[in-house]
C-alpha cells in the first residue's frame, strides 16, 4: 500500500510540474538526472518531463515568431510547419524553410521560446530557498547554497537564445572544415 501510495504521489508531482513552464518543469527535469538520490518512484516518474512537455497554441508559436522577428511568417519562411518537432521546458521547436539572398531554399529550425517564460523564471529562482530545502532533505548534511547558486545562474542562462546563438556559431565557426563534425550555421 505504501509503495502503492509513492508511486500515485511521484506521478502526481510528475505531471503537476509537466504542465507548468519555466524554472519549476526545469528543476523537476534537472531533478530526474540525480540517479540514486531520489526515491525510485519520484525518479522515474520525473523522468517523464525529460521528453513530454505541452507544446504552446499554434497561433500563439506563430505570433511569438513574428513579434520577435518583426515580420509576417510568410515573409520569413517560404514554409513553416507549424506543429513543432520538440517541445521543452522553457520552449519549443518547429521546422521551417527559408530562402537565401541568391533563391535557395534551406530547412532551419526555428527555436520558440514560450512569451513571458524568461520573467517567470526570475521569479521562480527568487523564491530558490524552497530548492535548497528540498536538496538539503534529499541529501542530508548537504549545505546546497552553492548548489543553488549554480542551479540558478545555469537555468537564467538557458532562458537566453541570443547567448545560445552565440556559442552555437562559435562552434560551427570551429568546427566549419571538419571531415564529420557538422553544427549548424546560426541565421540571424
């Protein structure tokens, strides 16, 4: 019965934080990497949120894009499909087409970050003492300050797609000519 018990808390808790976005989604994911310091129950159940979260309205994705780019989709892409391919904790991601300056057409990826999530996060690691709480519980003896400190720097981080950009060109730049290594250009 008890085991019973763990099991409908751990997938409760799993989909509680499967349907938020921001910070919380993002510890519960982060959580379910910890191996052996969560119970077997709450760490298979938060594995979950490693593959599934809900993906944003169509209409809203779209909107997003063009707010953010400043122009009309189909004056973006020559397609953009608008069921996306992954969808995350703080975004999602759906293929597209574009055209190049000389009529080429090249399949992109097109990295939507859900509207409002960056500000939700720093408002979620504000209250990061409830992170610390839960770490010192599950590894007794622990002072996670440090840990904490880390976790949010790293979460605030992800939350910006300019940056993300940034070291993804780096490595494409360093890894241009390289016989099999191949990461893709950044269109800005």
């Amino acid at each position: 019965l008890d085991r019973d018990h763990e099991l409908r808390s751990a997938q409760q808790v799993a989909d509680e934080l499967g349907q938020m976005k921001g910070a919380l989604m993002k510890l519960g994911q982060m959580a379910s990497y910890l191996g052996d310091g969560l119970p077997e129950p709450l760490r298979l159940a938060l594995s979950q949120l490693q593959s599934k979260a809900p993906p944003m309205s169509v209409e809203l994705s779209i909107a997003t894009v063009e707010r953010e780019l400043g122009r009309p989709i189909g004056e973006l892409f020559v397609e953009f499909d608008p069921e996306p391919i992954a969808a995350a904790s703080i975004g999602q991601v759906h293929r597209a087409i574009v055209a190049e300056s000389d009529g080429t057409e090249r399949a992109v990826a097109v990295k939507v970050q859900y509207p409002g999530v960056a500000e939700a996060i720093v408002a979620d690691l504000r209250n990061a003492d409830l992170l610390g709480a839960v770490l010192r519980q599950g590894f007794g003896g622990l002072d996670p300050a440090e840990m904490v400190d880390e976790i949010k720097l790293r979460i605030a981080e992800e939350t910006d797609y300019q940056l993300e950009a940034r070291n993804q060109q780096r490595f494409a730049d360093y890894y241009r000519d390289h016989p099999f290594i191949r990461i893709p250009e950044v269109l800005p």
